[in-house]
C-alpha cells in the first residue's frame, strides 16, 4: 500500500504562484519504480492530467500549463512537486497526487488551490 500526502495549496491572485508537494509513505522501497502524476478536477468537471513524471523522468503536460507548471521528483525525499507559476482563475481546483505502480493507482487526498482574478 502507498500513501500520499498533498500540501501547498492555497489562495493566490491571478499571476502568482505555487509549489504543490506530494510526499509517498508506505511501500516507500518501491517509489523509484513508480510514474508519478498531478491532476486536478475543478467543480463540474472531470479529473484531469496536469502534468506527468516517469520513473525515468520523463515528463509531459497538459496543454493548458505548458510553459506555466514544471512537476519534479526527489526520488530521495520520496517526494514529487509541482511548480505553478502564471496562475490562471482557470487553474482553480482541487489538485491530486497520483502514483502508479505495476498497474495498480494510488491516490491522495487533493490539496485546493484558488486563483481570484
């Protein structure tokens, strides 16, 4: 079982910017072997992919923050990251840690984040 724990959100005015941290607890001997990601679904609407991280660090983003958010891993920490900048009103939603393993997907809590125009 893996755990993951979001934190980082937060009110910002349009402009601004975040750092969303995703730490993974559990079988933590694993998370170097995992593809990590960053959702987020606003009210209404669907879950969607914001940005992605593979084991081997590959990444890729949504069209709709390319250029605006970088996600990141500190494999040592146990950590993945999402760095938001140029926050848009748009971007205002409840943001997910996602870890996949083997087939099989763990999910945090969700952190908010807020933009006010």
């Amino acid at each position: 079982q893996v755990e993951l724990v979001e934190s980082g959100g937060g009110l910002v005015q349009a402009g601004g910017s975040l750092k969303l941290s995703c730490v993974a607890s559990g079988r933590v001997f694993t998370y170097d072997s995992m593809n990590m990601g960053w959702y987020r679904q606003a009210p209404g609407n669907q879950r969607e992919l914001v940005a992605r991280i593979t084991r081997g660090f590959a990444t890729n983003y949504a069209d709709s923050v390319k250029g605006r958010f970088t996600i990141s891993r500190d494999n040592a920490k146990k950590t993945v990251f999402l760095q938001m900048n140029s926050l848009k009103p748009e971007d205002t939603a409840v943001y997910y840690c996602k870890a996949d393993l083997n087939g099989n997907d763990y999910w945090g809590q969700g952190t908010q984040v807020t933009v006010s125009s």
